[in-house]
C-alpha cells in the first residue's frame, strides 16, 4: 500500500464516525476512485441484515479496514472478515439479482451497523454520476435523464457538501 493509499485509508476510518449522509458520499468518492468495495463473508455465505422495518441490506464499506472497525464490534459477526468486491463485476452479475430479490445496500455501516439504505439502482445512478464528475466524461448535461424523485430521501449533493466542509482545510490569509 503507498503512501497515498494509506492516507485515503486513514480518512476512511475516521469517517466512520460521520453521519449516514456524509459516510454515503465518502463511500461514492471512494468507490468511484477505487472501483472496489468491501462486504462480509463468512465461508461461501455473504452477510446480509434487517433493518428495523424488515429490509433486507447488504452491508458494504469502502475498504476492508472499515469493515473490520465494523464487523469487530459486533461479536455475533466475528465469524465474517471483508471481502472485496469488483464493481463492474458487481453490477453485471449481482446488481440484477439483488433487485429481483428487493434486497438493498447498506452504505458505509458504522461500528453500531448503521447504514444508509440505498436501493441498487439508485446507488449506482449516484456511482455513475460521481464517476462522471471526476471524469467529467462529455461535457454535458445528465440532468435530463435523472428520474424525478430517484434520490429518495438522499441529498447527493447535500452530503458530499456537508462532508467537504467538515473535512475542509483552513485557508491561508
């Protein structure tokens, strides 16, 4: 791992303690930069949990050192250890299933395993919208093919504003 690695890495960690919105914007940013992300598996079983409505989400981290800041304050969880996950593999051959089946992510969990739920179409709208914005891909307007009230509830925006100010360096007068 470099140096930079090792600093996004550091980062990550601290975020865990933000909220569900700025963790979901910092696992976009990271995902988006990475092409990776992190689940649980225990053998060939992949963690899944309910929310206190009933859904059913799959965990998922930025990196395998924020799973484990999770997964290791949930003792009934220690069986599990982080398992990466290609994005593009992801989206072609799991993204589908996951839908068909109603099973949602959970983004980014916390050390208590509190995560934004975020169904996985719109995560990876917000994913191909991140990576259009650092690629700044052509140069045009998507806005027109947003669907109105696609978002649900989540500000994109709003959270990657809010995390850029909390993180913000001070400027030199």
């Amino acid at each position: 791992m470099n140096e930079q690695d090792r600093l996004a890495e550091q980062q990550l960690l601290e975020y865990v303690q933000l909220s569900g919105a700025e963790r979901y914007a910092a696992f976009l940013e990271s995902v988006a930069r990475t092409g990776k992300f992190w689940v649980a598996v225990s053998g060939e079983f992949v963690l899944t949990l309910f929310d206190e409505d009933g859904q059913e989400l799959l965990p998922a981290w930025p990196s395998a050192a924020t799973a484990r800041a999770s997964l290791v304050r949930a003792p009934q969880l220690q069986a599990y250890a982080p398992a990466e996950r290609e994005l593009s593999a992801w989206r072609d051959r799991a993204a589908a299933s996951m839908r068909e089946a109603g099973v949602v992510v959970g983004v980014f969990p916390n050390e208590r395993m509190h995560s934004a739920a975020v169904d996985v179409a719109q995560l990876l709208a917000h994913l191909d919208d991140v990576l259009a914005d650092e690629g700044e891909l052509d140069g045009e307007d998507d806005d027109a093919a947003a669907e109105p009230g696609s978002d649900a509830g989540l500000d994109l925006e709003r959270a990657q504003r809010e995390l850029a100010q909390k993180f913000a360096k001070p400027r030199e007068p």
